[in-house]
C-alpha cells in the first residue's frame, strides 16, 4: 500500500528519496511522487502515474535539489492513478505539502468547508483535504505572527507550525501516516501517526522518515516507531514527539536487527522466488529455541499468559485476511486435532463488525505476516474491547498488531518482499502447530506423542528443502497450463486450506482465475467448470482420505479435465496414469503437510506467472500490506 519516505540533513536527498521509493515498491503502488525544500529556490513537486522510472525520467527534466524532502508511493483509494492524484498535494496555493497514508473517512464535509472558504482542489483525493486544512490553520498562524523568519521559527520550536497541524489533526476522522513540509522553512519536517505506520531513522546530523524501516538500510539503525496520535518534529539535528493532545514524549530509539533490513534479493530473478527458497531457513527461525525436547512441548517467551490461564481457555478465535485466514483454517485442524479446543477461523473484515457470542474462556488470536493489516488489527481491538486476551501471531517486529496484542509470537522469518506470501504462510503454520503441541501438552498429549511431534517438526527443515526439488518438474508443468484461464485446487482435511492458498497464489500473481475447494465438495458445483482446458490441481499426498481424493480425481478424468496430482512416492505409484502430470513431495505427518504441499503451488504459481510475463514481485492491484479497511 502507499509508502513514505522523508530526509532532512547536510546532504542532497532527491537520491535518497528516489531509493526510498523504491524499496518501498514492494508494499504496492501505482504513482509516485517527490517534494524538495531548499533555502533558495522555496519547495519543489514532482510526481508521476506509474512505475517509479516514470517518476525518475521527470525529474531528469527537472534540478529538483533540497537537503530536505519526501516521497510518496500512492495506491489509489480516492480517485484513479493520475499524476494530479499522486501524492505531494500541495496546500494553501504552494504553502505547504503532504504525503498521507491511509484514509480520510470525513474528507467530503471537510473538503466543501474548505471549498466554501476559497480552498481550490485540484484532485480527487481525500489528501488534498488534508493539505489545505493544514494551510488554513497555518494562515491564522501567519496572521497572528507574520514576520516568522526560519530562525525564528527554530527558536519557537517550530510551535506555530505544530500548532497548525495539530488542529488540522484533531478534526480528520480515519487513519494517517502524514509528513508535511513547509516552502518557507527548509529546515522542518512534521510527521504525525494515527493507525498507519510512521518510523524515523535517527543519523549524525540527519534524520530519516518511512512507512516502514527498509527505506532506511545504510542510513542508520537507529530507529524511533511512532505510536498513534504522535507528533514527530524533525530536523536535522533535532527529534521532538510529542503527544497530538497530551504534550512532550521521550523519544525511544531502539536499534534495528540487521535481519530485519536485509531486503536484497540474494542473486534471484524475483523476491519471490528467493522467498520461496529461503523456507528451509525461515522455518528453522520460527522454530528456534521454541521447541523442548525434555519437555516433550513447545515454549513461547511472549504469549503473557500463565500456564493455569492458557488451561482455562475453552474456545480459540483465530482471525486474520488472505493467505494469514487460510493459515488460521490450518491452524483450526491442527489446534481441534492435537489440543482438542473448539476453533473458529473468521475473515478479520468480517469479526470486526459482527457481534459473536463470545465467552470468557475465548482467547484470540489476530494472524498477519505484515501487522499492519488495517481489518486484523480492527479485528483485534474489536476483541480486546469485549474483553478477551487477544494474542498475535506475526512477522514483523514491533508492527501496530504486535505492540497492541497482550503478547504472542514472532515468526521470525524475517522481511517478506513479495507481495505474494509465501514464506510468511509456512512460517505461520509452523508457529501454529507448535502452539497446538503446546495447549496439547497441557491436556491430553502424551509426553510420547509430544516428542513424535517435536521430532517431525525438527525434521521439517529438511523435507522442505527435498519438496524444492521439485522446481524443475514444477516449471515444465507451468509452461505447458500456462494458457489456460481456470484451474481448480483440491485438497481433504489438512490440505483443503492448502488448496485454497494454492489457488490464492496462482490469482494474484498471474492474474487467472482459480479455485480452491474440498476435494468432494467439486461434485456439487464447481465440476461444471471441468474441460480439456482446466486443470485441477490435487493436493493429496497420503493419508487417511487419500482414497477418496483418487475417486474425485477419477471423476476430473472422467469429464476430460487434465490432472495434476501433488503427491508423496507412494501416492504417485497409487496414481499413476491417472494423473496428467505428478508433483513428488517428501512424506510427513498429515499435520505438516500443508507446509510441504504449499512448496509446488507456490513455485506452480510463480512459474506460470513468470510464463504468462506478469510482474511477479509487484503484481497488479494488489499492495503487500493492505492498510485500509
Ligand atoms: O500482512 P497480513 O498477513 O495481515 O496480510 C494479509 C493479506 O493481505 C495477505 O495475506 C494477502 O492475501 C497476500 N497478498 C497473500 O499472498
């Protein structure tokens, strides 16, 4: 979704911000944009539809120039991808500019107040009110002390300009991550939080500013995370936060993990695909120092839950969006089958309005690679406020779902570039099949079925890294389905959610139209879509319905549709000549399965994209963390 970047310091920062931008590129963008402040040429714009070389190609046009600057990458909520809808909007007739992320609920009442008042908008975005609405607050300001020199306004602490953002603030409903600059003072950079991620970078005589902290690798690893309703007064020597109604705050700096900003792709053609192949490691990092062998459990050091408490809980919400739902579907068989506590998966965008009848005994759990998800983290707080312990399961570290749940569990599967999860995906039923072995152990799990988990999970690592294998068969089996417009994807019990992230994945990044269902359930519908031209993908690697799938497979074949069967050496001699082409995976137990079967649908995907000539890393429409409801 939209991201920030913003410099003020000794060097030139069109550069800086042009880089920013682009690292920002994976959250997902259609424009771009750029302002500089300068002390002798006043405040520059410029911005462009479309990916950030069109932005590039204007500014060769320009001498844009500025040791203080943002920029902007735009996901269209109000008003199409243009130029005049990409962000700087530009306020008050050149006084000022902002960049914002998120929405402006009231923008319509606001925006005819301020049209009303002589306020001239140019585009149709909910920003631009934000904009005048600050250059209206400034001008009283400007009124009252018209003289403000830069130096004198440095020595106010830039309180005029606080002042008038702060009321601008206090009368927009809805969520931003905002910086504003100001023509008049080269020196000054305001940023403000509510519901949409902010950080500063602090540096020797330079700050830094971003939606998230990659923009800020080889700046600094010093880093302030904004909370909601924070004020950030920024310039090059000097960092104030301040609360939009309480006042002065400490600024708490903490330093970055390196793994956290290592966001190159390690000599792959696509994030994606580095992604895909880091899973062996990634795994391996969810699961470290988490499982206890002598204990026959698993142990999380932040769930915040005491042992008598985590006994007592009688039903487990888990919630969450997109491929973190269809981690929850598994985590709802693996926590019913291993700990035997009633589970219920619900769409975070659907939890979030409705009104459940929840009992004391619910613990909540809000699933999210990015913890940022504007619907998850509604969700949640939806929760809290009935009362209920609400934990989060997620990637990134201190993100607004993690810092606002009771307590939960990293993924440490460190920073996911591509916009289709995949890594965060296995990750997470990784974290959820530990926490199912863990509420287990302190029910009916025998020490000696514990330790058969523990030791199938310890295997896991390396089973991935034998289901990888299968990448060369995988991509001659994309080549030859790559034209055809559906497919369906078929899984039982732990690999029915698998089928649904398989058909998620092909849709996002190649753009055809695909399904995921219970094997059998094909029958009462979707078999209408079977020809010779749609495939169906069947997840059945063995097990206790592997039978029953052959039959369903049978009546796929049965009506000419093609077959590919995603299976373990067993099954694929079980099949045989009844599937059209077979994907070998390594044998696990069926609760890890869908870790191992998400390996082929994800490389099917990326290949068949890659064929299809489709923008893998940054597919249409889509942005990687979805910060609007
Ligand atoms: O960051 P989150 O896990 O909360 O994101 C949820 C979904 O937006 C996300 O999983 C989305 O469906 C992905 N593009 C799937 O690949």
């Amino acid at each position: 979704m939209c991201g920030i970047v913003g410099y003020v310091g000794k060097f030139d920062c069109v550069d800086f911000l042009v880089q920013g931008l682009r690292r920002l590129e994976y959250r997902g963008y259609d424009s771009s944009g750029i302002v500089t402040v300068n002390k002798s040429g006043g405040m520059h714009v410029a911005k462009a539809a479309g990916r950030i070389d069109k932005l590039v190609a204007k500014l060769a046009q320009t001498e844009m120039s500025g040791k203080l600057g943002v920029g902007h990458t735009r996901w269209a909520t109000h008003g199409p991808a243009t130029d005049v809808n990409s962000h700087p909007h530009v306020g008050g007739d050149g006084l000022l500019a902002v960049v914002h992320n998120g929405v402006i609920e009231n923008f319509r009442p606001l925006k005819q107040r301020l049209e009303a008042a002589g306020y001239c908008f140019r585009s149709a975005t909910d920003t631009e009110v934000v904009a005048h609405l600050i250059a209206s607050y400034w001008e009283l300001e400007l009124a009252a002390q018209p003289d403000l020199t830069p130096k004198s306004m440095a020595a106010q602490g830039y309180e005029p300009l606080v002042r008038a953002v702060r009321a601008s603030l206090q009368k927009l409903h809805g969520t931003y991550g905002l910086a504003v600059v100001f023509r008049d003072y080269p020196d000054v950079i305001i940023a403000a939080k509510l519901g949409s991620p902010l950080v500063v970078g602090v540096g020797d005589g330079e700050h830094f500013l971003a939606s998230d902290p990659s923009p800020l690798v080889g700046g600094t690893d010093k880093i302030v995370y904004l909370d909601d309703h924070e004020i950030a007064v920024i310039t090059a020597d000097s960092l104030r936060v301040l609360h939009r109604d309480l006042g002065e705050k400490h600024a708490d700096v903490q330093t970055l993990a390196t793994n956290t900003i290592e966001v190159d792709m390690a000599g792959y053609e696509h994030f994606m695909l580095k992604e895909i192949f880091e899973q062996p490691d990634t795994l391996r990092n969810t699961m470290r120092g988490r499982l206890k062998p002598d204990e026959a459990t698993a142990h999380f050091g932040g769930l915040n839950l005491t042992a008598k408490e985590l006994r007592s809980v009688r039903r487990i919400v888990l919630t969450g969006c997109g491929t973190s739902w269809h981690a929850g579907l598994v985590g709802e068989y693996l926590i019913e089958e291993l700990a035997r506590i009633p589970v219920e998966v619900e769409y975070a965008s659907e939890l979030r309005y409705r009104n459940p009848p929840l009992d004391d005994g619910t613990l909540v759990f809000a699933i999210t690679q990015s913890g940022e998800t504007a619907d998850t983290l509604a969700a949640m707080r939806e929760m809290k406020r009935m009362g209920h312990m609400t934990l989060a399961i997620s990637n990134v570290v201190g993100s607004s779902i993690a810092k606002e749940a009771h307590g939960g569990i990293y993924l440490h599967a460190g920073p996911e570039i591509g916009v289709a999860s995949t890594k965060a995906f296995t990750s997470q039923c990784a974290a959820l099949t530990m926490l199912a072995l863990y509420l287990g152990r302190m029910r009916h799990l025998s020490p000696v079925q514990g330790a058969q988990i523990i030791e199938q999970l310890q295997a896991l690592p390396d089973k991935v890294n034998a289901a990888l294998e299968c990448d060369a068969v995988v991509r001659r089996i994309a080549e030859k389905y790559a034209h055809c417009r559906t497919f369906l994807y078929l899984g039982r019990q732990f690999n029915f959610p698998a089928a649904l992230e398989g058909a998620l994945k092909l849709k996002e990044i190649s753009y055809i139209h695909a399904e995921g269902y219970p094997a059998a359930e094909m029958k009462h519908g979707p078999i209408a879509l079977v020809d010779s031209e749609t495939p169906s993908v069947f997840i059945v690697p063995q097990g206790a319905v592997f039978d029953k799938v052959i039959s369903n497979m049978e009546e796929i074949k049965a009506r000419g549709g093609p077959v590919i069967a995603i299976t373990c050496s067993e099954g694929a001699k079980a099949i045989g000549a009844l599937a059209d082409d077979i994907i070998e995976i390594p044998t696990v137990a069926d609760f890890l399965q869908p870790i191992i079967t998400a390996i082929p649908t994800q490389l099917l995907a990326y290949y068949i994209a890659l064929e299809r000539g489709c923008d893998v890393d940054k597919p249409r429409n889509l942005a990687k963390s979805v910060t609007v409801e």
